[in-house]
C-alpha cells in the first residue's frame, strides 16, 4: 500500500506517517513534506524520483505529473486502467494525504500584496485531492489533520477503509476544495460587492438540538469570509447548550449594541429588541431597558457592553435571562448568575463590538437576495428639522430612537425618553396599528408619554400615525420623510406645536 503526502501544515504527520509506516505502508511525498518525513527517519520516496523531473518554477511544478495523477485515478476494477499503469510502469496510490497552502491567512495579512496573495494559490494540492476524492472507491483522500487518528483507526482495526468512510472522506475533499477556490474567487472579486457569480462559503461551527422547531435540523456555520462570527472569541461560562432561537436573537442584539459606546443594554426577544438604554452606569442601563418591557423581556437575550459587577449580577439572577452576553463578570456576579441553571452566561474575550456584515443575504425559494449590510451608525449630520426646534435632549432622543428603530422588524415604531425604550411597536402591516402597540405598552408598564420622542423606520404615508402620538404626549418624531403627503403630515406635527425631523434615509428591516 502507497500513501502519497503534500502537506503545509505539519501538525500530527509525524504520527500519521509513523503509524502508517508500521501499518507496512511505503510513502511518497514532494518537497518540503519529503524532508520533513526524512528528518523522523522514515523512509521517503521523492514525488521527483518517480516522475524523473526536478520541481521546476520555485515549486510550482511539482506534482503536476502523468505518473502521479495516473498513480490516483486509475480505478483498479477497470482492466484497461490497470493494463496502463502496467505499460507505464506506474504504482497506484492507496491514500492521498493533503492540505492546501493557507491562502485565506495570508491574503487576510495587514499590508500583504497581491504577489504575495498569489504565490499561495495551491495548484497541485486541489489537483490531487480531487483526484483523490473521484476515485475514492479505491484511493483514501485525507485533508485534515483531525481526521489522521480516525483513519488510522479504521485501517488498524479493519485492516481496510469501509466504503461509507470513503464517500465521507470525498466528500470532505471536495468541501474543501470547494471553499478554498471560493476564497480565491472572493479575493479576486472583493472589489465588485455583486459579482456575476456569488461564490460563499461556511465552515460548521456548532451543531444544535434544533432549530426553530423541536421538528427542525440546525447547525451554526461561520462565514469564512469574516475574520470574526458571532461566537469566535466567545466562551461559555454557565448553563445548557445555546439553540438556534438563541443565536438568532444573539445576533440582533450585538447588532444593536453597536450602535452606542456609552453604558448601554439591550433585550431582544424574537429578534426584536424590547428593550435599549444606556445609563451613566451599565447597571442603569439595565434598569432602564429592563423596565421598557418587562414582560417581553422575560427569558429574552441580554447584551451590555460593560463588564457585569456583583449588584447587576443579582439583577440578572431575578430576571428570567435565557442569554446573557458581556465583556466580563466578577466573581460575585458570577456566584449570583450560576443560580439561574437555565440561563446561557458568555463572555466575550475580545471586548470588541460586533462587526458589520459587508453583505445582508436572505434566502428565497431557489435562491438567495443579496444586498449592502444596513450598518452605518448615523448620526444627525444632514437631517432637516421640517417642523419646531429640537432641544440637546430631544435631539440625543431622536438620535437614539432613530438608531434602535432601525433594529425593529418593520412596520417599526420606537418610542424614546430620556435615552431609553418606552414603547416598541414590530412588525405590524399597518404603521398607524404599529404606533398604536407603542404608545399603548408604555402606558401599560406605566411609563409618562410626555415629552417622549418617537421614530419611524418609514415614513407616514398619513398624519393619522403621528396624530395619535401626538395626542398622547409625544412631542417629537423622527422619520424618512418622502410620502406624497408630507405636506399634511408636517401640518399635523406643526399645528400641534411639536417638533419632526426627516432623516432622508429609510430603515426597512423585513
């Protein structure tokens, strides 16, 4: 039995390699892995004495040979095939062990050039195990080291490699094969954010119990485009497994949460927050989001952007919290929170905010939308006051409304005071139905209308919306602007002695 081994990452060859050697396997291998296997003491035949050619180019050429990819492709079952490699001279391969040069690495390098990009494009690599991986009935493809101990395993125990690992194997290879050309493409393309072709790719990064239904797969995948996902850096302090639901609402969360710097809170529940405030201290912040909507914010996700201390963690412990994400915990926090077996503590190594998506993709029969990601944090630069003369506050409530409201399945209604949720209104069809939900939750958990401001992802195609506001309290309103009818609406907002401001940007979430 020949095994053929190219690897640029060393890590477990030695033990692979020895454990095949004393399986009675002989190894071929090319260049810098040749050496390698020599310097353990193990005896190597070079891919250059097979093909009775030097490596030519600064290695480029190597492998790219008739006498190595005939060795791999040749099925055994096919007397034609075998008849070949007879007149040839040629030995098959029985195993093809492979890792590709680290292309994603270095072109992810600060600084790196284009030729230093380049020159980590694998070409003989990908070549061989797909070679590998087609004729997987009689050839073992190998690509990562994690499966070294698993395959040796199989062939100790077996004295052979089952079918069914094989089509496993293949399938591995031509994954990764797949996502490594999808990077290269990536790479190429990154200056056109809709090529011609979209090219993705995901490496699983947790399987789950379920998904949104007990009667529902699930698996969390990275995108291997970005340098960081929503739990890379991330560790798991208290509780049980995090689920799909989790993770989706995890994701709103950080994503509101970037919008502040200062102490701030967020609730979501059902991938809407319920509740958003920053505070002068993280534990006012929570205090107040909490108290936004305390009965929507029973088992949501909580997110803060400052460590949690002892107090907060008593707080939290009271409060049924089925997530809870923060940059750290002192010890008494965490005493307080491992009461709660239910709740899913995380902290968040890197204390960074969560990172924008360059692209927003949503999934549609038989294919997918593409679009820019909705992350730039907007301040009032470029707003156009239409109606009254904001004041300091009503203008850091507006900003802050209009910041949350963004987050907010549409129809979106956010009702702000004093830089905290009072009222939220999603997802409704009607906006006159959405302001409604939102004014009438902050009268139901017993929150003072007056003075409050209100923003609206859209703009009001009538004054029916900001008429009822108005005549509730609210005396300020932040919007797109743009309806045929903002002559009436301004009307309505100005005879009422109110302030709005259009922001000249719409913030649908669907």
């Amino acid at each position: 039995m020949r095994a053929l081994i190219s690897t640029y990452d060393k890590t477990g060859l030695d033990t692979f390699a020895r454990r095949l050697v004393a399986l009675g396997w002989s190894l071929v291998a090319s260049g810098g892995t040749a050496t390698y296997l020599e310097e353990l003491g193990l005896a190597v035949d070079h891919v250059e004495a097979l093909t009775e050619s030097p490596e030519m180019l600064g290695g480029r050429v190597k492998t790219l040979h008739p006498r190595i990819h005939a060795g791999i492709l040749a099925r055994r079952d096919h007397a034609e095939d075998v008849a070949t490699l007879e007149d040839q001279a040629i030995e098959p391969f029985d195993l093809v062990c492979v890792n590709l040069y680290p292309f994603e690495q270095v072109a992810a390098r600060q600084g790196v050039t284009e030729a230093e990009a380049v020159e980590m494009i694998d070409v003989g690599g990908p070549s061989m195990l797909r070679g590998a991986a087609k004729n997987f009935a009689h050839v073992i493809p190998v690509c990562r080291p994690d499966r070294y101990g698993f395959v040796l395993d199989e062939l100790e125990s077996r004295g052979e490699i089952s079918l069914e690992t094989r089509r496993e194997l293949a399938t591995e290879a031509f994954a990764t094969t797949a996502a490594y050309e999808a990077a290269i493409a990536g790479w190429f393309a990154e200056r056109e954010t809709f090529p011609e072709t979209l090219v993705l790719a995901f490496d699983k990064v947790l399987d789950l119990s379920y998904g949104e239904n007990p009667h529902q797969r699930a698996a969390y995948y990275a995108d291997r485009g970005e340098r960081a996902h929503l739990l890379s850096r991330v560790e798991q302090l208290h509780g049980k497994a995090i689920s799909f639901n989790n993770l989706n609402d995890l994701s709103a969360a950080q994503l509101v949460c970037r919008e502040f710097t200062l102490p701030t809170c967020v609730i979501v529940k059902h991938a809407n927050p319920c509740g958003v405030a920053v505070g002068a201290t993280i534990g006012e912040a929570y205090d107040k989001a909490l108290a936004s909507d305390p009965v929507s914010a029973y088992g949501g996700i909580v997110v803060l952007n400052r460590d949690v201390d002892a107090a907060l963690g008593e707080k939290l412990a009271d409060q049924f919290v089925e997530v809870l994400f923060a940059p750290g915990y002192d010890e008494g926090a965490l005493a307080a929170l491992r009461r709660r077996q239910g709740t899913r503590v995380f902290v968040d190594r890197e204390r960074r905010r969560a990172s924008a998506q360059q692209r927003g993709l949503k999934r549609v029969l038989g294919g997918v939308l593409v679009q820019d990601a909705d992350a730039e944090i907007e301040d009032r630069d470029g707003w156009q006051v239409v109606s009254g003369a904001p004041d300091e506050r009503q203008w850091g409530d507006l900003v802050f409304a209009w910041r949350v409201c963004k987050h907010v399945l549409s129809n979106a209604i956010v009702v702000v005071k004093d830089l905290g949720t009072i009222g939220i209104g999603a997802g409704q069809m009607s906006r006159v139905d959405a302001v409604r939900i939102a004014l009438d939750k902050a009268v139901e958990h017993g929150h003072d209308l007056e003075g409050a401001v209100l923003a609206s992802d859209a703009f009001f195609p009538f004054p029916d919306g900001p008429e009822l506001a108005l005549g509730r309290g609210v005396r300020a309103i932040v919007q797109p602007g743009g309806s045929k009818r903002d002559d009436l609406v301004i009307r309505a907002v100005a005879d009422a002695g109110a302030t709005m401001v259009f922001t000249g940007r719409r913030h649908f979430r669907h």
